[in-house]
C-alpha cells in the first residue's frame, strides 16, 4: 500500500535537470568565450589593420628568382606573389623528389640483401633525428659554400658548370612564337597516348593475350609529339649554359642555361632527405601491414622479385599510405618557410621583410597563415581525390 | 673436457652458416650481388671520408674554446652552481631508471663509456669535470644499487616510486634553482641548457593544454567543440616558425597590463608559442587515442553509476594516455628538434651558438666541425628518445594487439 502511495518523483527543475546542465555550461562557455573574442577587437582595433600598405613600393629585391621578374620598385603585392611561387616551386619540386626517395628506401629497407636494408636503416635513423634547420645550414654552408669559385668553376663537359654562386644546367628555351602551341599539341598528344594505353589494358583484361600496352602509349605519344615539334617548325631549343668574362680573363658569370642557386639547391636538398626519411618509414610499415600472403602468392605465380614489388606489393601499399604521406607532404610545405636562415626568397622570408619595412605585423600574420592554409588545403584536397580514385580503382 | 668438445662442433658450424649467411643475405642472385658490391664501395666511402675528417683534418679547437657558450650561452658568471643540483637529479634518474627497469647491455655500456669520453674529453674540464664526474658517479651507484644491490621487495616499490617523483620534479626544480634568490633571467639562458628548457616546458605545458583541447574537441557542446577544433586546425596549419615570429611582433599587443604580462621576456613568450603549438599536436594524438576506446568501457562506466567527469579521469584518459605514449615521445623529439626555430627569434639556442663561433677570427671556415657537433648533440638526444619510445612500444604490446 504504501509503494503505491507514493507519488511520482517531481521532475528537478530545469537548471538540476541533465538539460539545464548543459545548457548552463555551454552559456558559460559561450560567455567567457565572447569575452575572450571583445577583448582580442578591443586590442586589435588600436592597430592598423587594413592591407593598403601592400600596395606601396616594396624597396628591396629579391634574389633567387625563376620565371618571376620582380623589382624592387614594384609593389609589395608583387613582392609576395614572387615569394609564393618560390615556395609553390620548392614545394612542388620536393614533394615529387622526397616521394621518389621515400619509395626507394622505403624498399631497401625491406630488401632481402642484409647491407642494403641496414643503410636504409641508418639514413633513416640518422636524418630523422637531426633537426631540419641543422641540415639545411650545413648542406648551404658546409657543403654547397664550399664548393669552388666561379672563377674556378668545374666544367662537366660545357654543358653543366658547378660552383658556389650556382649549379648552371642546359634548359629548354623557346625560339619561335608556336612554343605555347607545341605544348598544348604535346599535352594533347599526351591525352591520346593515355586513351590509347587504356584501350589496350581494357582488351588485354578481356581477352588475356598481352597487349604491350605501355610500350603502344609511349610509342604513340612520342610519334604524335615529335611530329607536332616539326610541324610547328621546331619552336623549343636547349638553351646551354656559358662563362662569361671580364677584361683580365677570369670568369665573372654564367649566361643561359638555368641557374640552381646554393639556396634552392640546400633547401631542397635538407627538405627531400629530411621528408623523404618520413616517407620511408611509411611505405615500409604499408609494405609489411600487406598480409604476407600476398607476396607468396605472387612468388608461385612465378614472378619476379621486381615483378612482385611494382606489380603486386607497391600497389597495394600506395592505397594505405596515401593518408600519412599526405600530413607529410603538408610538413614539407610548412617546413620550407626554414628557408628564412639561408635566405631563399619564399614566403615566409618575403613577407618577414616587408613586414620589418612597413611594420604592420597583424594584417602580415594573417596573409602568411591565410596562404599556407590555402597551400595546405589544395595539396589535402588534391591527395582526397588521388586517395579516393586509388581506393576505388578495380583491383 | 666436455665443454671442448662441444665448442669444437660449434666453430666448424659457425664458419658454415656464415657462408650460408653470406650467400643468403648478400650474394642470392646477381642482382643482390652487384647491389653488395655497390652497397660495400659507398659505405667504406663515407665511413672513410668521415673517420679522416673526424680523426685528422678536423681542428676541434672550436668546440673546447667555446665549450661554455654551447652548454649554458651567455649565462652569467658565477651562477653555474644552479645548472649542477638538476644534472647531478638527472643521472642519478638515469641511472636508477635504467637499473630499475632495464638492463645495461653490453653493447650498451660501449655507447655509455663512448658517450662520456666524449664529453670529458671535449666539454669538461678542472672543476667542471669533478662536478660532472659527481653526476656520473651518482647515475653509476644508482644502477648498481637497484641492479645488483638485492634489493627488498618494499626497498624496490619504493625506488621506483622516489624515481617517478624525481622524473616529475625535475623540471619544477630546475626552473626553480635557475631562477631563486636573485635568479639568472631567461633572456640570460643559453647554448644546451636553452633547448633543453623550451623543450621540456613546451612538452609539460603542452601536455595539460593538449589533452584538455582533445577533451574539448571531442565534447558534445558546439559552444564548446567549435572553438577549440578551430584553434587546433589554425595552429596545425601555420609553419611553427610563423608562430614564433608571432610571438616576437604581435604578443606583446595582446598582452593584457596585468602581473607585468605585457613585458614579458622572448624566450616566456617563445615558450608560451611552443607549449600551445605542442598542445595542438599533442590533441590530435589524444583524440585518436579517445577514439580508439572501445565504446564498451563508457557504457560500463555509465552502468556503475560514476559521473562524467569520473568516466573522464577515472576510465577514459588513463587508457587513452597508455596507448598514445609512443606518439607523445615522438612529439617531444620533434619538440626537441624544433627547439632550433628560436634561432630565427635571436636567441642564443645551440645552432645559433654554433653559427656565432664562426665569425670568432680564430675559427673563420671550421663550419664543418661545428655543424657535425651541433647535429651530433641533437641527434644523440633524440636518438635515444626514439629507442625509448621503441622500447615502451614493445612493453605495452601496442600494435601487437
């Protein structure tokens, strides 16, 4: 009787409830938050912020230019255009060269010959414990300062000078107005070529017979391209590195060719060992996360060793590593703004200058974050959909 | 007699199964072959060049010249009594951890005897060599005393536990000795000692900040969620470096007037960078580690009736934590290694050492020499993490799971 006398519990009133809980705590939260935010406006405001100094003459030049011609005279928004392409360039470049090496090792490491595995291991463990900024410093002051005079500059046939100002290599030049022309007549044919080859891979998965698919791809993209070069009358030339001299007869520069400064070359050169040590640490964890089944098997199909690592493991293993290389990728990119201590002109050390000349720190702070986050977004988002095409391709 | 005979088999195998060993791990085929050829001709190569380098062409006078500004910088004179208490902790830590939970192995004991020459030899000299030999002395009776010392069970418990404590009060103490009683201003600190100090504060502060920005991240509030997922992503997009110089130009705005906060010295203020830029990193390792609870042990939680905040610090942090200890040890190298970024702040860290030897007329052109030591310290620091963190892996079976 009395168990039935009870009344139901009154529900708690709102502010002891579950609800009222969380309501209370976010207010709180929202509410230090806000204040937090009017404090930071309130701090800002007595700043400048707008971005019209950009706009003024920028006042110094820059150094390590390729493609760009920036001057000091034109404006800073020039300035900073010249120092993201530099770091678009050093990134691009180290990204394909780091992966390359990342790929190789990566291997090594796993290879079955007992010394070769044992060097990657060492690269690895030696390169991936040593500060980045230590070896950018010592491959720019010990090793490519080091290396000799202009003056005396080592000569690899006449085609390819080295020396401490920069490594000069022949690169192409265009000599006629059709250069643009044959590019996009290349590129076309390259598009043909890859049709071609996939054509060839579809009939050879439906009828079985071998099709020679790649040597038919290279073959037709390489008939098309040179015909297209002739037919547009030959418009790109190699354009070959000379020394030029002064009166007394010493060598006092290059001409031609494209230079590879100190700086690029020790950037690049710390970035892709650095980076590319990461990477081999990735691909060899993929390659021995791949159950072992799948390399036996492989073997009683009698192929090859190298057979089996291009045709069975590594394709495999890039589907997994796609996530992890790509956070490496994006430390690549962000370690690249270290090239402020050797004084290669990207970003970084393009928009610290000017924010020493104009002194505008906030509105310089937000453009250089703004920039590598939108870096960093196209590389993520250009690894999303090689990561999605690669996971649902046919196996 | 009996152990003769025995080891006469043993020979006769061993020269056997090296052949085996050879043709099976250098000469299997042709390839692997020219590979070993190849392999071996680079490797007597560099190790060559180096050993030259190192043994005969180097003048290692830079180093011992300027041994005091690339341990402690321009720490003032007469206060190096407050480096020696924290060293002297340090090895004894070393050494009662080793005896406590290793084992020194053979080959060990060489890279420790190897590791000490070098630093007697280069680093340490008169009086700062007997300190020094205190440390050794101390780290050397702490193995031996918890390796061989036949410790009772009890004596053991309660070792191990004096050493957790050394391990967390090491730092407190540190910061404490080098700045009580008219203290040595972090503006002062210098050359090893610098690194080793952001390094530590970034990972002790980052730790806190980082698992309550995970905890934050992964909350059922928006207010809450919101915020700090895009203080994480902000910090983890810019380069560290962009950070730092933050710190230089645009902190001290921000800076509210209160407690002197505004005047606060550049290597606080770097430190205040790097703990939140740790944290950032250290939250994203915390949250794949909440996230790789089973759902289970919430929901059990929940069934024996503990509140939130009992599920939070009683039953999902402590396990989360356990599995995410080799991601954190790997961050606190990175840390380590990042340390070298205040260089472009004009702090006078380890590298920025090294590069200032080299406009000292004496030493013009020996940038090799300082450049290899100045790695070498780096590396062996993180080297030796990296073992650790290997070592705790194997410990808590992760991954083997």
């Amino acid at each position: 009787m009395a168990t039935l006398s009870t009344p139901a519990e009154p529900p708690p009133p709102f502010l002891r409830s579950s609800k009222g809980r969380r309501f209370l705590i976010q207010a709180a939260a929202a509410g230090v938050l806000l204040l937090f935010v009017a404090y930071l406006f309130d701090r800002a405001s007595k700043l400048e912020l707008g971005l019209g100094f950009m706009d003024e003459r920028t006042g110094f030049a820059l150094a390590n230019q390729w493609i760009t011609t920036f001057e000091s005279n034109d404006s800073r928004w020039v300035a900073y255009g010249a120092g993201v392409f530099n770091t678009i360039r050093i990134v691009a470049v180290g990204i394909v060269l780091a992966t390359i090496l990342g790929v190789v090792m990566g291997v090594a490491r796993l290879s079955s010959n007992w010394l070769v595995s044992r060097l990657a291991t060492v690269y690895v463990e030696v390169i991936r414990n040593t500060p980045l900024l230590v070896q950018i410093v010592f491959w720019h002051s010990v090793v490519l300062l080091q290396l000799p005079r202009i003056s005396e500059a080592v000569n690899v046939g006449e085609v390819v000078y080295i020396s401490n100002r920069a490594l000069a290599i022949p690169w192409p030049q265009e000599r006629g107005s059709l250069a643009v022309v044959w590019v996009i007549l290349a590129l076309v044919a390259l598009v043909v070529a890859a049709w071609v080859r996939n054509r060839r891979l579809v009939e050879e998965a439906e009828t079985g017979r071998s099709t020679h698919a790649n040597l038919y791809g290279i073959g037709v993209f390489l008939v098309l391209a040179t015909g297209a070069y002739v037919a547009t009358g030959l418009p790109v030339g190699i354009d070959v590195p000379e020394l030029t001299f002064n009166d007394t007869g010493t060598t006092q520069n290059y001409v031609g060719g494209i230079k590879i400064t100190p700086e690029f070359a020790a950037l690049l050169f710390a970035l892709v060992f650095y980076t590319g040590s990461f990477i081999t640490e990735i691909v060899r964890g993929s390659i021995q996360s791949l159950p072992r089944g799948q390399s036996e098997a492989a073997a009683a199909l009698g192929l090859s060793g190298y057979q089996r690592m291009t045709l069975v493991i590594l394709p495999q293993a890039l589907r997994t590593m796609i996530p992890a290389v790509t956070n490496q990728y994006l430390n690549l990119s962000k370690n690249s703004s270290l090239a402020i201590v050797i004084g290669y002109s990207e970003l970084f050390l393009v928009s610290s200058t000017i924010l020493n000349n104009a002194g505008r720190a906030i509105p310089t702070f937000t453009l250089i974050i703004g920039t590598y986050l939108t870096l960093n977004l196209l590389i993520s988002a250009a690894m999303n959909w090689l990561n999605r095409r690669v996971q649902s391709a046919r196996l | 007699m009996a152990t003769e005979a025995a080891v006469q088999p043993r020979t006769a195998l061993t020269i056997a199964s090296a052949r085996r060993w050879l043709k099976l791990n250098l000469f299997s085929n042709r390839f692997n072959s020219v590979l070993t050829v190849v392999t071996i001709a680079f490797v007597v190569f560099v190790v060559y060049q180096l050993l030259k380098f190192v043994l005969v062409d180097a003048e290692w006078g830079v180093i011992n010249a300027n041994r005091r500004l690339i341990a402690i910088g321009r720490f003032p004179q007469g206060e190096e009594w407050r480096v020696w208490p924290p060293v002297w902790l340090l090895g004894t830590l070393i050494g009662l951890s080793l005896g406590l939970w290793s084992r020194i192995t053979a080959f060990g004991l060489a890279v420790i005897l190897l590791a000490l020459a070098f630093l007697f030899g280069l680093m340490f000299e008169g009086t700062n060599a007997l300190l020094a030999a205190v440390g050794v002395v101390l780290g050397a009776t702490g193995y031996l005393g918890t390796q061989y010392g036949r410790l009772s069970p009890r004596a053991l418990a309660l070792a191990e536990r004096a050493t957790r404590i050394g391990w967390i009060g090491l730092l407190p103490l540190t910061v404490v000795l080098l700045l009580v009683a008219g203290g040595v201003r972090t503006s002062l600190w210098g050359g090893i000692l610098l690194n080793v100090m952001l390094a530590t504060v970034g990972i002790a502060a980052g730790f806190p900040i980082g698992i309550l920005l995970a905890l934050g991240r992964t909350s059922s509030f928006p207010v809450i969620r919101i915020p700090v997922t895009v203080f994480i992503e902000l910090i983890r997009a810019g380069p560290l470096i962009a950070w730092l110089f933050l710190a230089r130009f645009v902190l001290p705005s921000f800076m509210p007037s209160l407690f002197a906060l505004d005047e606060l010295d550049i290597v606080v203020r770097a430190m205040l960078v790097l703990s939140a830029f740790t944290g950032a990193y250290i939250a994203e390792i915390v949250r794949g580690g909440l996230q790789g609870l089973p759902r289970g042990q919430v929901e059990a939680a929940n069934a024996l009736g503990l509140n939130g905040l009992q599920i939070t610090t009683l039953i999902v942090l402590p396990q989360a934590l356990r599995s995410v200890i080799p991601a954190l040890v790997s961050q606190f190298i990175s840390l380590w290694k990042d340390t070298t970024l205040v260089f472009g702040l004009s702090l006078f860290e380890l590298l920025s050492v090294g590069q200032a030897t080299l406009a000292q007329t004496d030493f013009i052109g020996r940038q090799t020499e300082v450049f290899l030591f100045v790695a070498l310290i780096f590396w062996a620091v993180a080297f030796a993490m990296s073992r650790l963190s290997a070592r705790i892996e194997g410990q808590l079976g992760i991954g083997t799971r």
